[in-house]
C-alpha cells in the first residue's frame, strides 16, 4: 500500500473569490445582517462548508467555502477549520465539484480553509498563515492579511502484489476500488480480501475526515498560542505550511494503522446510553474476511515480547566468560611463576620501578629502615632511624629470594 499526499497553499484573493458582498442573512443567530465573502473553488454538493451565511440568491454558483464579517467580529476561537474532498472517478461522494483548475488527474483533492482570528506578536511570512497587517487592539501584534486561507492537496493510492508484481496506477481511492473489482492484480480470495480491509483503512485516513474529527486540533499552529482562551500566539515560522502538510499526512498515516488493527478487535465505547459501538458492526458473510479477524496479529504496547533462548544464552555465555577469568587466567598466571626467565624479568621491571628507585635514593641519604614486606610498595617501617645502619638493597637479578632484610 503506498500513499502519496502532496500539498500547497492556495493564493485565493481576489482570483477565487467574490467581492465582500452586504445584506446577506447571517445563519449564526439568525438575528441580522452581515456582509460575506464567497470561495468559488467549486460549487459544493455534499453538505454545506458555508456555515457563516446562506448563499442561495446570494452567488451564481454553490461556493465552496465562505466568511463573514461577523465571524470576524464575535467568533473567539484561534483558528476554525473546515475541508471539502472531490474524489477522483466519484462524484456523487464528492463534496465539491472542482472547478478546472482544480481539477487533478488521477488524484482525490481535499481542500482546508482555515479562518485565523489569531493575533500574533510578530509578523508571520508563511504564506499560509500570513500575517502583516496591524490589530486593532494594540500595535504591537498582527493579525492575518487573508481573510481566509485555504491549503490544497492531492491525496493518492496505490496497491501492489508481490506475488506477480503488478501494481494499480497511482490513483484516487475510488480507482483503488476499480481495480480491485475489475481484479486487475489477480489476487486470491485471501488477498482479495485483505485489500478490501486495506481499502476500507484506506478511506478513512482521508485528510477530510481529520478536519471533521479533530477539527482546529490538527493544527500545529495552535501550540504556539500562549493559552487555550487567547488568540495572542507567538510568530510562526516561515516553512509552518510545510509542517501542517507532514502532520496531516503522518496522522493519516496514524489513523490507517489504527483502522487495520480495530478491523479484528474494534474498539468499544458507549455511543448513548443505550447504545455500544459494537452493536453497530456488521459482521462480514466472506469466509475469507471472517478467517482474517482470527489470523490477525497486532504488537500490543501492554505487553512486552522477551526471547527465552536469547536471555538464557547471554547469562550462560556470560557466566563461561565470568569463570575462564577467574580460573583460566588465574592459573596461566601461576603456571608462568614458574618460569625462571619470566621470574627475573619480574624482578626487573619491579626494582626499576619509581618507588623503588625512590627508595634507593633516601636510603642513599640514610633515611630508613624500610618493610619490603610488600616487594612493589616499599614504606618506612616505624620507629627511629639509628646512625650507622646498613641496610641491605634490592638484590641484583637471580640472587637472594626478592626481599630486603635489615643489616647489622
């Protein structure tokens, strides 16, 4: 399964939209007047993405987005975020229809409008959230130049069998769908079946229906704003576009992850009181689709997977490593002690040692007596020094037994 989302800001002013139109009715309370701003992308037929007024008699044409002048002036939300999808090869499940320009090959569109009621302390030169004009409210912050701002993407589909290595065109969800009927990948009931699961992920990580779920919660821009009831925010940065893109295509991402694993084990919430979310699944009658919900494994972060083998294996190799450091070389050591050549250049390498050498010199000075006891650290035994003593050396190679005895 591949996914390719690809996105850019739409510069709508003046090219997609109306002139700001007075006395129309204003659909919030009903209550009065206002003046609106019509986005003619495509006359919308499925739902309605022109919550602020009602464009009957209003436009030509069904737009597909609009503001208004009392949203600008009584809505106290940072950001309101609204989306509409035309999917390639079905328009009747399409929310708009685009108009040319807009009009992609092989590609569902999904447009976003974002209405910014944000006032930033700084100006912000992302072209999606451009803001260079002054608030009203204090000369220090700024507030968005557009009054609405619309991102564009393109979202296709493709799908693969291994087996033969034949794939779809990269395509629309709905030509994903043509292709597995027509059974283009000639794929076995098995598989045909798994892509139907794929497919049916696949349509829910639609970009459109993140905006419909989480609505102004998909954007990254907010966690710049300083509170959750202030529209003050701190400037964004010039690439934030590029950022709002890859998040809405990492969550869809998240969300076709999720759907694989919920087809075998749904989640379970409460609807209404006296209504479970599992209630309302219908089962699947394919054989196939039904052999699926029990061979489908999913990592579980509840649990924590630790291999037997491996954990016994470390502990007995190590525990070999362990007992050859302290009998193997242990004994390689005593074996050697009784080597004559390596017992003088022992001798050797300790007499010309810096604390020997420094003992020698203060002996020199008839400062003693010393306690060779320890043949590598020799110190000052304790009591007075007597004039007169002699004290023996460190004996030349091959000669006495290694210690230093005291003279008389």
């Amino acid at each position: 399964m591949r996914r390719v989302t690809t996105c850019a800001p739409i510069l709508a002013e003046g090219k997609y939209t109306t002139p700001w139109i007075e006395n129309v009715p204003e659909r919030y309370t009903g209550q009065a007047n206002t003046s609106a701003k019509f986005y003619e992308f495509g006359a919308a037929r499925k739902g309605n993405y022109c919550d602020a007024t009602d464009p009957q008699n209003v436009t030509a044409t069904v737009p597909t987005f609009c503001t208004t002048k009392y949203e600008r002036e009584n809505f106290r939300a940072t950001y309101t975020v609204r989306s509409a999808t035309a999917y390639h090869n079905n328009v009747n499940l399409s929310g708009f229809d685009p108009i040319p320009d807009f009009q992609v090959a092989d590609s569902d569109v999904t447009l976003v409008s974002i209405f910014s009621q944000a006032e930033y302390n700084g100006n912000v030169t992302d072209p999606l959230f451009l803001a260079t004009n002054v608030s009203t409210s204090s000369s220090e912050l700024y507030t968005s130049t557009n009054d609405l701002n619309i991102l564009g993407c393109t979202e296709q589909y493709q799908l693969c069998n291994l087996g033969n290595q034949h794939c779809t065109p990269l395509t629309g969800l709905y030509g994903i769908q043509q292709a597995m009927t027509q059974n283009d990948l000639s794929l076995s009931p098995r598989q045909l079946a798994t892509s139907n699961i794929i497919w049916k992920a696949a349509w829910a990580m639609g970009l459109q229906w993140a905006v419909e779920v989480l609505g102004a919660n998909v954007l990254l821009a907010r966690d710049w704003v300083f509170t959750v009831d202030s529209v003050t925010s701190a400037p964004l940065p010039a690439n934030q576009w590029h950022l709002e893109a890859q998040n809405l295509h990492n969550f869809s991402l998240a969300v076709f992850q999720r759907r694989i694993g919920e087809y075998a084990q749904p989640e379970n919430f409460q609807i209404r009181p006296d209504t479970n979310s599992l209630d309302q699944i219908v089962p699947p009658t394919d054989a196939d689709m039904r052999a699926l919900c029990a061979l489908q494994k999913v990592r579980s972060a509840a649990h924590s997977s630790v291999s037997v083998l491996g954990l016994c294996i470390i502990l007995v190799v190590g525990a070999l490593l362990v007992l050859l450091d302290w009998v193997f070389v242990q004994q390689m050591f005593w074996l050697a002690s009784f080597s004559r050549g390596r017992h003088a250049r022992k001798m050797d390498w300790t007499s010309s040692g810096a604390l020997q050498l420094h003992r020698l010199a203060l002996e020199a000075r008839g400062v003693g007596p010393w306690d060779a006891a320890e043949f590598e650290f020799p110190t000052l035994r304790e009591g007075r020094e007597r004039k007169g003593a002699v004290y023996t050396t460190v004996p030349s190679l091959g000669e006495g037994d290694g210690k230093m005895g005291r003279g008389e």
